[in-house]
C-alpha cells in the first residue's frame, strides 16, 4: 500500500536555512493532509494542515503547500532550529469518513548548528 | 495541556500469550484509533473507534485483534494470541471529529518472544 510516499528518507540542512520535506499521493479521493513530527521514543506530534480546497497553509515557521494537480504537498521549516531534528510524517485522511490516517515512510530531518 | 496516555510502555511476552494495551484518550475526544509501527516501517492504521463500536479495521486487525471502551476514560486494545510479527510499537490516537487532527499517545512497544 503506497497511497502516501515520501521519497526521501532523510534531509540534512543548516540552521537558519529552509528546510523542504515532499510528499506524494495517489489516490484523488483524499481530502485533508497532515503532517506529523516524532521524536525517537515518543508519539507523533500533530504539525499543520490543509484540506484539499486550499493550496496553502502556514503557521508560524510551518508552511504546507498542495498541489492537487501533481498530488503532491511539501512542508517547508523557516528558519530550520535544531529542535526540528525528527522524522516528518505526512499523512492523508482515507476517503472514508472514519478518521483513518494514511501515513507516508517518514523523512529525517537533521539541521546542523 | 491534554494528552493521549498509555500503559504499559513496553510490554514483553511468548507467542501465543494475550495481551492488553491500554490508552486513556483525550477526555473530550469522540473518536478512538490504533496505528502501530513496526520498526524501520511506516506507521499502519489498525482501527477506528467510535460511538462504542469499530468505524473501520485495517487487514491487519483479524479475528486476533479486539478494542473496547470498558469505560468512560480507557480504551483498550487486546491480542488475543500473539505472534512474533505483531512485535511493534502501538499507538492510541484521539481526535475530537472524524476530520480533526489527531492526538498521539506515546506508544507501547511490544515484544513478543
């Protein structure tokens, strides 16, 4: 099941820098992305959202781009912390309304002081 | 701030034993999931929960797997016989509605021998 792809495995950049997580999917039923960020030993921590009807929404230093088009979604770090260093999850809801998460392979992100 | 917990952290056990993993969700959340992940692999939606009875079930959650809200606060996740692939760490999840984000607890991580 690869609904939801992260192609790359892990990021490394510089603090202060962007920092650029993709995300692809295939199926166009989905409606609502998220991405979560995880620590080792922990749960994955709810980061930011955007439902399909939108192409951008942006939080503080978060940022989530959709391109329906593409079905593709980035999230983008501004200005990268060392506090960000974990494993970015993206996630699609199912298109089923039951609240199912889709979750794709996770990229790790280091940022270097 | 609210939080998903859950019990235990780590939970060793033989093949063919049972076992419960219990998560209390947030308190004013209606809608119950369990993820797991198996180590190096994504993290796989197992159920969906609500109003007291199972919204959806992944492949992965056979005759094997139960849940149950035994009462206002737990909700519980049961292996009935377990097996040496269902060694993961389990994640209890909680969101107020079907689209909203979802909370994580942080996981127990299971071993079965």
């Amino acid at each position: 099941d690869q609904q939801v792809k992260q192609n790359s495995p892990s990021l490394s950049v510089q603090e202060g820098r962007i920092s650029i997580l993709n995300c692809d999917y295939t199926n166009s039923m989905f409606d609502y992305f998220l991405w979560y960020k995880k620590y080792p030993a922990e749960g994955p921590t709810f980061l930011i959202s955007i439902s399909s009807i939108k192409d951008k929404n942006e939080d503080g230093r978060f940022t989530v781009f959709l391109n329906k088009s593409a079905k593709h979604l980035s999230l983008h770090i501004v200005p990268s912390q060392p506090g960000d260093s974990a494993v970015y999850f993206c996630a699609a809801h199912g298109s089923s309304n039951t609240g199912k998460l889709i979750f794709g392979q996770g990229t790790t992100l280091q940022v270097k002081p | 701030e609210p939080e998903v917990t859950q019990t235990p952290s780590h939970q060793v056990t033989q093949m063919g034993q049972e076992v419960i993993l219990r998560c209390v969700p947030i308190s004013n959340h209606l809608y119950f999931y369990w993820y797991r992940q198996i180590l190096g692999q994504k993290v796989e939606f197992l159920v969906s929960f609500y109003n007291n009875e199972i919204s959806e079930k992944s492949e992965i959650f056979d005759d094997q797997f139960s849940v149950e809200r035994p009462d206002g606060s737990n909700f519980t996740l049961k292996i009935r016989s377990t097996k040496l692939e269902d060694s993961a760490m389990y994640f209890c999840a909680s969101s107020e509605a079907e689209y909203n984000e979802q909370f994580f607890g942080p996981g127990t991580r299971l071993t079965v021998l």
